[in-house]
C-alpha cells in the first residue's frame, strides 16, 4: 500500500458523502416542491368550499351550503360570537405541513410529511356551547336544533351571540340540518396526493 493510500481512501469517502448530502438536499427541495403544490390545492379546496364561505360571510350570510335548507346561516346556527373568525385557525393549520428527511435504505430515500389529521383540527373547532363537540365534526355527522333555530337576519336580538338568531324551546318544524363533506374528504384528498409523490 502506497504511503499515501490512506488520504485518498478518506477523500473518496468525503466525496461520496458529499455526493449522498448534496443529493439529499436536492430530493429534500423536490419533496417540498411538490408537497407544497399539494398543500396549496387543499388550502385552495378548503377555501372554495361553501361551508368556507358561508361561516365566513358572518352572521348576515345566505345558507349557501344548504345545510339549513336555505334558511339562515352556519354561523348564526353554531353559535359564534360576532366578530369571531371560526376559520382562521383551521386555516393556520392546513398551513403548517413539514417535510423533513428520515432516513436512507438502499439508496431509498425516506421523508417525514407532518400534517394535521381531522382529529386534531377536530379538536381545535370546539362549540361555541359545548367544548366536548367539534362544530367542524358537526358539519359532517349532523347538528341537533334546527326545529328551534330562529334566524332574524337584519333584526338585532341582544340574547344572541351572533347577534342574528336564538334557540327556542318551541319547535319551528324546520326540518333536519343536512351534513356534508367537508373537511376529512379535503384532508383524505391531500393524503392520496402526498401518497403519490
């Protein structure tokens, strides 16, 4: 073995090394491209949805989901308070996805995508009334009430939250709140597009 066998040895293993980091960094920024592509569609999903839209048009809304039957809106239905924005925080969340790399096998890279499931946005969307129920899960599986919802649009009514309406004790015959898909069917969607990076 030549004297100066063993710094060429060390080098070449550098070089590879190098080599592997550089292309790990590469794969890393294609990754994020191409999650954050996918995460764009579900933001993009999330706010053309018409439950979106309509919680956010306020107390004042059109019942443009048709989970009311036409008749009043989401927001005065839940219960929010006026000024509140219910959407803002299931927002920020849809935002925060990471991407990070785990490990190597073979010359497979492995990463790590965090993102938020239903469960956990599920638990950030809590009745405005009963802290145990998630209003964003009520979207989905039905919410009780709407024989006693009163909606009184531009009239003011000091008892209520929003403003706009009140729970009675009388039953209006309004008909059952029609659940939707919502947010676990846009969360699954983002999940199959991540899936087929």
């Amino acid at each position: 073995m030549q004297p100066n066998s063993k710094a060429i040895i060390s080098r070449m293993v550098e070089q590879q090394i190098g080599k592997q980091k550089k292309f790990r960094e590469f794969a890393l920024k294609e990754v994020n491209k191409k999650v954050n592509e996918a995460k764009r569609e579900m933001v993009a999903e999330f706010n053309a949805h018409p439950v979106t839209k309509e919680i956010e048009m306020g107390p004042k809304a059109e019942n443009v989901s048709g989970t009311l039957g036409g008749y009043g809106n989401l927001f005065t239905f839940i219960g929010f308070e006026k000024g509140e924005d219910p959407i803002m925080p299931i927002r920020m969340m849809l935002e925060k996805i990471l991407v990070s790399y785990e490990s190597s096998n073979k010359g497979r890279l492995m990463f790590k995508i965090q993102y938020p499931s239903k469960e956990e946005l599920f638990s950030i969307s809590p009745m405005p009334w009963a802290s145990g129920r998630s209003w964003l899960q009520g979207i989905e599986l039905g919410m009780s009430g709407l024989g006693s919802y009163l909606y009184k649009g531009n009239k003011s009514i000091s008892s209520s939250r929003s403003g706009s309406a009140v729970q009675i004790k009388s039953n209006l015959g309004r008909g059952r709140f029609k659940n939707t898909q919502y947010i676990s069917n846009i969360i699954n969607k983002f999940t199959k597009r991540i899936q087929s990076i």
